[in-house]
C-alpha cells in the first residue's frame, strides 16, 4: 500500500486549453472609427448648453447670497 491518496475532487487534464479564439474580437474598419460630423456638432452643442445652465445657476445663486448678506 504505497499509494498517495489525493484529497482533491479537481480532475487532472493533460493540456491547458484555451477556449478563446482570434475570431471572437475584430478590429473595427476605418469606416466604424470615423464620427459623423452631425455627432459631434450635437455632443458640443450638449456641453454648450450645460455649460451655461451651470454658469447662470451659480451666478443666480452668488446674487442671492450677495443679496441676503449685503441687501439690495
């Protein structure tokens, strides 16, 4: 009775395969890279318009405490 016993359920397998191929991730084509100039016109006119929501909030907010601690 020379034998190891092995406390491990884990199958031993011969190689380490794996299950991913080349096949599964393709480099976009030139075509799929370029941005559409209306996409980009849309995206700037998006942060436009949040940046001057955000400029009139804040300057409405510096009047009204200019105007609570100093009075109109």
């Amino acid at each position: 009775m020379k034998q190891t016993a092995s406390h491990s359920n884990t199958p031993v397998f011969a190689e380490n395969h794996s299950c991913t191929k080349p096949v599964l991730y393709q480099h976009p084509t030139a075509e799929e890279m370029q941005v559409s100039r209306w996409a980009i016109f849309w995206a700037n006119a998006k942060d436009f318009a949040i940046f001057i929501a955000t400029a009139f909030v804040i300057w409405f907010v510096i009047t009204l405490a200019l105007v609570y601690f100093f009075g109109g």
